[in-house]
C-alpha cells in the first residue's frame, strides 16, 4: 500500500509514515490550541516556545526511562516547519514574487 506523503494542505510530512504523521499532526494540534487568540507571528513564537518545553520534557524522559511520547525527528520536523511559517509571514513579498514566477 502506497502512503502519499503529502497531506490535504500540499505539506510534505516527515518522511509518509502512518506514525511520524499521526505524532505531528498530534503535537501540532496541540500546540495550536495552546496558541489561541494571538496574531499570527505571536501564535508562531508561543508554539516555538512550547515545542521547547515539549523537548525538554523528551530528553527528560529518555534520559529517566529510555522511552519518549515523541522521537526527536517529529519535533526537529515541526520546528523546521514553524521557521518556514515565521519567515514566510516576515517576508510575504518575497513569496508571491516566487509564487508570480512559478506561473
């Protein structure tokens, strides 16, 4: 069977298996509604600062027990993909002038 790694909003998840993307799009709910209420680079920052505390709860946990709610590569995933949100909303113009020349 044959796992699309893209997802309904055009995202490349992690790398298109069924666990990696259920524990992102999990951690992400999360953290979005942990955000809830701010502006848009506000919300980005405070899950930035939450995915942090999410870490250090992770190394916490595998350094006391050997086992973790989340693997390191979700959460590297999720934080790649809040410095794409957070430079894309500093920096529209530069965006559509790609999105322009791509059409």
């Amino acid at each position: 069977m044959d796992i699309n790694p893209i997802d309904l909003f055009g995202i490349i998840l992690y790398n298109g298996t069924m666990k990696d993307t259920a524990d992102i799009k999990k951690v992400l709910k999360v953290l979005l509604r942990k955000s809830q209420g701010l502006s848009r680079l506000k919300r980005i920052d405070e899950m930035g600062r939450g995915l942090a505390i999410l870490n250090m709860h992770v190394v916490r946990q595998k350094l006391h027990s050997g086992i973790s709610v989340v693997s390191y590569e979700t959460i590297d995933y999720i934080d790649a993909l809040l410095k794409r949100a957070k430079h894309t909303r500093e920096n529209p113009k530069r965006i559509l002038k790609q999105f322009a020349l791509n059409y």
